[in-house]
C-alpha cells in the first residue's frame, strides 16, 4: 500500500482548511504529507511557489513531538516562524541571531514540549547542546530545506549541509524528508547519499512555471525600456536585476529621477543598508528593489508580479532561480530579459579566468541560446532542467503569443552573413560584428576602404536593410551556435555547424527585430488580458486593502505576505465580504487568521461599499 492510500484524507484537509484556509492541494503537497504521515524517508522537489513548505507544515498537526527543519537562511527561518505563529502554529528557531536569554528560552520551551516546528541552522544542529536538547526531547521528524545546498553540484554548496548525515544515524528511526526546488538527477543523488537515505520516497514536481510569462528582447536604450515596462505594471511590485553593481546604481537613480520609487541593493552596499532595503521590500513599503544577483536567497515577497533582467545571466539556472521569485503566489507574473552581445562577452572574459572554463562556458552557451532562439520558452526551460514539455503551445511566451514577427528566408539570410564572415576571415585574422554589418549594409567606412572589403562579393548583400538589423540576425546566429565569437576582439567565425547551414543543411529560425508598432499591439494585448484576470474584482478596493495590510505588516515587523497573500486580497475584493461568515469562506482565511484580522478588514470594504 503506497502511503498516500493509507492516510487519513478527511483529516488533512480538515486541518489544510482549518489553519491555512485553503480547499485543495497543490500538485504533489498531498503525496509529500502522506510520506512523513507514514514515517517514510522522502526527497520532495517542487517548484518555487510549489507550495514544500505546507507540506512539511501540516503533518506536524497530526503528530505527536516536535518536528526539526534544518534550513540555511536565517532570514528565512524567521519569516516562516512568524508566518506560522500569525497561523495560531508553535514555532521557533534557533540560530546565530538570538541572544544567550532567547536562546535558552527557546531551550526550554522545546523541551517542555511548547513547539511543534523547531527551525535550526545547519551549523547549530551538530553542535553537543543541540544534540543534547534534541535527545531529550519527544521529535516527530527532521526536514531538511533548501536540500540542494548538500551537493557540490548544486549552485548553493553549503559545507554545513555535508554533516547532515549525523541525523539518520543519530536519531534513527525518525524519518528525515529532503525538500528542494532545484535539483537535477545528479543533485537528487547527491542528497540521498549524503543523508543516507537508502529507501526514500522521490516525489519530482515539473519544474515549469504555467504562471509565468517569459519575453526576451534585445537591450537598446535600457532606462527607457525599463520604464517602459514600469507604466505598464502600474502599481506591481518587481524585482530588476542588473549584472553589475554600477547598473544597479545608475538604474537605480535614473528610475528615481524619473519619479518611481524603488530602492537598490548589491553586495557594495553596507549589510545595514541592505538589510534595510530588503526590509522595506518584504514589508511592502517599497515595490520596485533594483539589485544585483546579491539580492534574492531569503525573499520570500510572494506577489512578485514582475521579474527584468537588464542583463543576461550566466547560466540557465541562475535565470530559473532569479525569475522563479516572481508570482509565487500562483497569479500571473510576467519575466523580461533584456539582452546583448555585451552580456555574452563579459561572462565569457570570466569564464576565459575560471579554472571552471568548461563547465561555465557551456552554460553560457544555452543562456545565450535560451535568448537569441525563437521558440517556446517554457519548452526549452523544460528541456535545460530534463524534462519533456508537452503542451503544443505555452500561450504564456513572446514566441507563443505570436509577439515576435520571423524573417521569411532565415536560411538566405543566414547564408548571406556567415559567407560575409567567411570572407573576410579567408585573407585576415576575422573582425567583429560591427564590421560585418557595416560590409553587408555597404558602408564605404575607413576600415573597410583600409581593408579592401569593398571589393569583397559580400559587400552590400543586404543593402535593404539596417545594420542594427544585420546585428541582431548575428546575435541570434550566434546565440544558435552557427558562429562563434572569440578572444580580444571578439572575432566571429563560422562554425561547424555553420558550415552546414552554408550547405543548406539546416536552418536558422531568426526574428525581426520588434517595431514600434508590433510593440504597441502586443501591448494592447496584455493589457486585455490582465483586464480579464481581473474582471469583477474591485481594483482601486484591492488597493485599500493591499495598503491596511501594508500598515499591518509595519505594525507587527513581519513582511506583507504573512498576513495575507495578493490571492487572499483579490478574493475579498471580488467578494467584498461584510460578516465573519462570508469572510471566512475567502481565500486563506484559516482560524487564526479569521479571528486576528477578519473586522479590520471588513472595515475597509464596509468603508468602499
Ligand atoms: P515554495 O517554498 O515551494 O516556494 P511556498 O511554501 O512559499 O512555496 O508556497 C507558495 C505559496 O503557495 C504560499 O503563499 C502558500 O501559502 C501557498 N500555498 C501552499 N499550499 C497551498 C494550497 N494547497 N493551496 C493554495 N495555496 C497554497
């Protein structure tokens, strides 16, 4: 009998109803439950916004002892202690932020049995006194979070994560259950050896994000394309990620020049100053965090409705990780990225540093490919991560979405620039995109007067159109690996591939780049759509209601999301319940929360009605 067959069914959705004010689970949360409900080891990987916490959460009701999550953020750890408490749930931590009398307080109440969740550092968990307190109390189970940080061949490696072994042998039989949300199969393994969990249960959630929509463009007049953006999502909290701590900070203030309020954060900055920003973040004081890759473990703001990357990443994974901090909460969320060669360069002069050459090299190579390929972002998101996609269309892409106008002959015109490249290379050492444009276009410049490509049979074989054009199709050449852009001067030339394509033997799939009236429609577009999402509900109404939880969050120091999530809001503005009745049927009203908030904010909807 699998362990979900065997648990009690009515039971978990009493209590998901009872204290979380939610009528179903998410995919997998049930079989996860059911794994430590058995007492059966398990490793559960579900997407950010999966919903791993609950699934840990909720079995805790329905055991006797307290459970211990081991989990690497100390921020974290006190987000998910308050948001618990605010569920009327006994929780705690323990870690390097308490002080020697919090510390003991917390010892104590543990061992008298007062909590039911015990958050520790992975550090603290090892040590003789933690050891010591947890033999002597009664424990239900451990969990291990974050799960990925054990491996090496995950991107967070924590050394701490390698002693973690100790819990099997120590407190056998108690089971221990992994929780991640990024772990290939090579990870996977990874964290079953190292905990030592022989027969564990795998529960393996798609990586896909439905919620998401990815666009990808390329990066002209950055500020403008920014704010651009920011018009559009009026009101919508974001996060914007720049490569380079001094983007972030001209960014930063150019956007403020401009009148939107944001706040920056990077590595630069004082850990004071971040710790502010960030707070300002979780706490909804502040929408708009202009920040470096420094900025994201420990944010856990779930109504993140925009991520835009003014730069590429490095690798696939680092752009999984930073637009998976949008639309946690389940609503639509929408992913930009703004590209260019520069961005391809400027990994690469790392990589080209790295003893880890290889490795990082190939990574970039399907970032890069990720950006400068039209086709169903979600598919090859899929791909990259080992898993198939099976939906024809995402409708949630600029490649789905019919956003993006193809060029009718891409093999033509691809033949065309890589026997440019192959020309010039013949007599010289190679040039740059620059100069291959600039030959195709049929500029007389000094340089090719110098060089004699005027004479070349390649010069003005796409006189038709302009070098920005010719550029971009060079990028996407490169980006599907039929030219390649090496050392010092970042020289193109053709590839092996390339040499197929030359041949006719296959072809490029190349996009236009967006005119300013493609721009506009596709604009239009969206626009309609969010208004469907958001027909019927009482928007200036879920303001209100979003600034009452603002000033509640401030009130009690804990961020937004605690209190009530955007899903919560947007159910009372379209319901715009009067009584404690109708309230308590609204989305993620549990109990607790019923008691604690409902009046206030039916005070708010009385005030609108
Ligand atoms: P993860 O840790 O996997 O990224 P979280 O545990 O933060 O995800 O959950 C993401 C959001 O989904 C939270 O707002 C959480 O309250 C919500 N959630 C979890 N389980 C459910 C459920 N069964 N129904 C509706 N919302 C849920």
């Amino acid at each position: 009998m699998s362990a979900t067959e065997s648990i009690d069914r009515p039971g978990i959705y009493e209590i998901l109803r009872r204290y979380w004010g939610y009528r179903s689970f998410l995919p997998l949360q049930e079989e996860s439950i059911a794994s430590i409900l058995a007492g059966r080891d398990s490793l559960t990987k579900l997407p950010t916004g999966g919903g791993k916490s609950l699934c840990f959460q909720l079995p805790v009701l329905l055991k006797e002892g307290m459970a211990v999550i081991v989990s690497p953020l100390i921020s974290l750890m006190k987000d998910q202690v308050d948001s618990l408490k605010d569920l009327g749930i006994s929780a705690a931590y323990l870690n390097s932020s308490l002080s020697f009398e919090a510390k003991k307080r917390v010892m104590d109440q543990a061992r008298e049995g007062g909590i039911k969740l015990l958050y520790i550092a992975p550090e603290r968990l090892v040590n003789d006194e933690t050891m010591k307190l947890l033999r002597s109390t009664t424990l239900s189970f451990f969990v291990i979070d974050e799960a990925h940080c054990i491996s090496h061949w995950g991107h967070d490696f924590r050394a701490d994560y390698r002693n973690l072994w100790l819990i099997k042998e120590t407190f056998r039989p108690l089971s221990v259950h992994a929780f991640t949300a990024t772990a290939t199969q090579e990870v996977q393994r990874d964290i079953l050896d190292q905990l030592r969990l022989t027969d564990a249960e795998i529960h393996l959630g798609t990586v896909d994000r439905p919620n998401l929509t990815y666009r990808v463009m390329q990066r002209k007049q950055i500020l403008k394309q920014v704010t651009e953006l920011l018009r559009k999502h009026d009101n919508d909290p974001g996060i914007i990620y720049c490569l380079r701590r001094k983007d972030v900070d001209s960014l930063s203030l150019g956007l403020r020049d401009l009148g939107f309020d944001n706040v920056p954060y990077h590595a630069g900055m004082t850990a004071e100053e971040r710790r502010i920003n960030q707070e300002k973040f979780a706490r909804e004081e502040v929408d708009i965090v202009v920040a470096t890759v420094a900025f994201g473990m420990g944010i856990d703001r779930s109504n993140v409705r925009f991520v835009i990357h003014a730069g590429m990443p490095r690798s696939v994974e680092h752009y999984q990780q930073e637009t998976g901090r949008a639309g946690r909460d389940g609503l639509p969320a929408f992913c930009y990225m703004f590209y260019g060669g520069a961005d391809y360069q400027l990994w690469n002069f790392f990589a080209e540093r790295s003893s880890e050459r290889t490795v990082m090299m190939k990574k970039l190579g399907s970032m890069y490919n990720f950006c400068a390929q039209p086709q169903c972002r979600h598919k090859v998101l899929a791909g990259y991560f080992g898993q198939r996609y099976e939906k024809a269309s995402c409708d949630a892409c600029d490649y789905c979405l019919n956003e993006l106008d193809m060029v009718d002959d891409p093999l033509v015109v691809g033949q065309k620039i890589l026997s440019c490249v192959a020309r010039v290379h013949e007599n010289s050492y190679g040039f740059g995109a620059a100069h291959v444009a600039n030959i195709l276009k049929g500029n007389l410049t000094e340089k090719i007067e110098n060089m004699r490509h005027h004479e070349l049979s390649t010069f003005g074989i796409m006189a038709g159109e302009s070098v920005a054009f010719s550029r971009y199709m060079i990028e996407q050449l490169i980006g599907q690996g039929f030219l390649s852009r090496e050392g010092e001067y970042s020289t193109l030339s053709v590839t092996g591939p390339g040499r197929g394509l030359l041949k006719g033997e296959h072809s490029p799939v190349l996009a236009k780049p967006l005119i300013a009236a493609r721009k506009k429609e596709v604009a239009k577009k969206s626009l309609e759509k969010k208004r469907e999402e958001w027909d019927g509900v009482d928007y200036g109404l879920f303001q209100k209601l979003r600034a009452k939880r603002t000033e509640l969050a401030l009130k009690k120091a804990v961020p937004a999301y605690i209190i009530f999530s955007d899903n919560s809001l947007k159910d009372m503005a379209l319901k715009k319940p009067v009584t404690r009745d109708v309230f308590s049927g609204i989305y993620g009203v549990g109990k607790s929360k019923l008691k604690k908030y409902a009046d206030i904010f039916i005070e708010v909807i009385k005030g609108e009605t």
